[in-house]
C-alpha cells in the first residue's frame, strides 16, 4: 500500500509565484506577486527573499525579482531533457573546431545573460567560463548580441537601471555610444569586443533566431588578443553568422 503524504501549502505557493514570474515580461516587485497570487504581502516577501538568497531569484536594487543563478544552472544539469542546449551543442562544436576559440551559449535572464552551455579551446592559454556563470548584459559582446534583440524601449531601460563600468582601459562608459554600439550591432548581425570587458581578450557574439521562442539567446566566441589578427577576424564573423542562420533555419521548423 502506497504511503500517504501531507502536502506543503507552501510549496504549492512557491510555485505559483515561479510560474507568475515565467509569465512575466520582465522583473516583479512583491506587491504586484502579491495581488497576483492573492497571497498576503509577507508571505510572499519572505518567500521571494529566502528564493533569491538561494540563488534562485536574482533581486534588483529596485526590489524587483527574477530567475536567478541556481535556477538555470539545475536547468543546465538536466540538460538531457533541454531542447535548446540539446540543439544547439553541436553548433558549438562546430565552431570551436573552425575558429579554436572557447565558444558558449547563453540566454537572458533580466538585466544579465547566463552561460548554459560551453566548449572550451584546447590551446594551454584561453578564457573559460563555466556554466551558470552570470554575465551583465552590459559587458562584452554577448550582452551587446542579447541586447540587440530587444525593443529600444527595454534598452534604455536596461541603461537606465544598470550602470556601465569601466572594467578595463577601453570599456565603454558613455550610454549614448554604448546604444549606438548595440544598433550597430542590430545592423550588421554581429558583435564585436575588443579589450572591452578584460584585457587581452576579444570576442564575436551573434544573436540568435528561435522562431516562436520567448527564450533571448546568443553565441559567443571569445580567444586572446593575438588570435583576433589580419583575416582571421573576417574568417571568425562569416563562422558564427553562418551558424545563426543554420539555428534560424532548424528553429523555424521546430
């Protein structure tokens, strides 16, 4: 006979507030959680605050609460049931193989891209990063690509909210460039950073097509200065837009 169980009231309400915020179009402040689920404004304080000290919320400085670190790197590691990270992996690989740059995939959580997959260069000095690191959207040309995709409303938003820091002697700092750089991006399918979030480092970035997702993703591909030189640049670019048009083309019959 199959044991009985008393359910937890407050699990249930966990995740109603999880599936709001998946709803959502942006990040949630605990009075509007609150008329939403019906469940009184403490409750739902100290629910949103113990889930963004586990990581599984990420908490603005405006009070404002969206899907965190933990969340996605759980999502990373049942990655054998993730569609997306499934499809696009040999993509990846690809690219790795063509330019022996560390090349990953990352999406958009609020105002910071997330790297759910990765494959790494096999040269002895390269630049790692590990999945379910948190990227300001801000730096480097990832977050340029993801930032590209969105309406320029939600870019002066993301502006507005977020200051841009100068991590290294040519990151940009002035907003008014730093969107006229994100159009440029939106122009011509590609971004680029040279120096601009650590020294000695490029990277190339696409944004991706995934037909009726809601998902914002991008790929980028990031190697030491030297390996950005004369025509390889020109080879690196033709790589990853090549690449976004083949995701574009198998996403759009998905």
């Amino acid at each position: 006979m199959e044991a009985q169980f008393k359910r937890v009231p407050a699990l249930d309400k966990c995740f109603d507030i999880l599936e709001f915020l998946a709803r959502s179009q942006g990040p949630v402040g605990v009075s509007e959680l609150s008329k939403a689920t019906g469940y009184h404004r403490s409750t739902v304080f100290n629910m949103l605050n113990t889930l963004a000290d586990l990581h599984v919320l990420s908490k603005s400085p405006e009070k404002k609460f969206n899907f965190g670190l933990r969340l996605y790197s759980l999502g990373r590691t049942a990655s054998d049931g993730s569609d997306l990270i499934r499809t696009i992996h040999p993509y990846l690989v690809q690219i790795n193989r063509k330019t022996a740059l560390s090349t990953c995939l990352g999406i958009r959580a609020g105002s910071k891209a997330v790297i759910v997959d990765k494959v790494d260069s096999d040269l002895a000095m390269k630049f790692s990063m590990d999945e379910g690191i948190e990227v300001p959207l801000l730096a480097g040309a990832g977050g340029k690509a993801l930032l590209s995709r969105l309406p320029d409303a939600e870019i002066d938003r993301i502006l507005a909210e977020n200051p841009l820091k100068k991590v290294t002697p040519l990151a940009c700092v002035n907003k008014t460039r730093f969107k006229k750089k994100v159009e440029q991006v939106r122009a011509d399918g590609i971004a680029f950073d040279r120096e601009g979030h650590m020294e000695g480092m490029c990277a190339l970035a696409v944004p991706l097509n995934l037909g009726k997702r809601r998902t914002q993703a991008a790929i980028w591909s990031v190697g030491l200065k030297r390996q950005f030189r004369g025509n390889s640049i020109r080879h690196f670019i033709a790589v990853l837009k090549e690449t976004a048009e083949s995701i574009a083309v198998k996403f759009s019959v998905l």
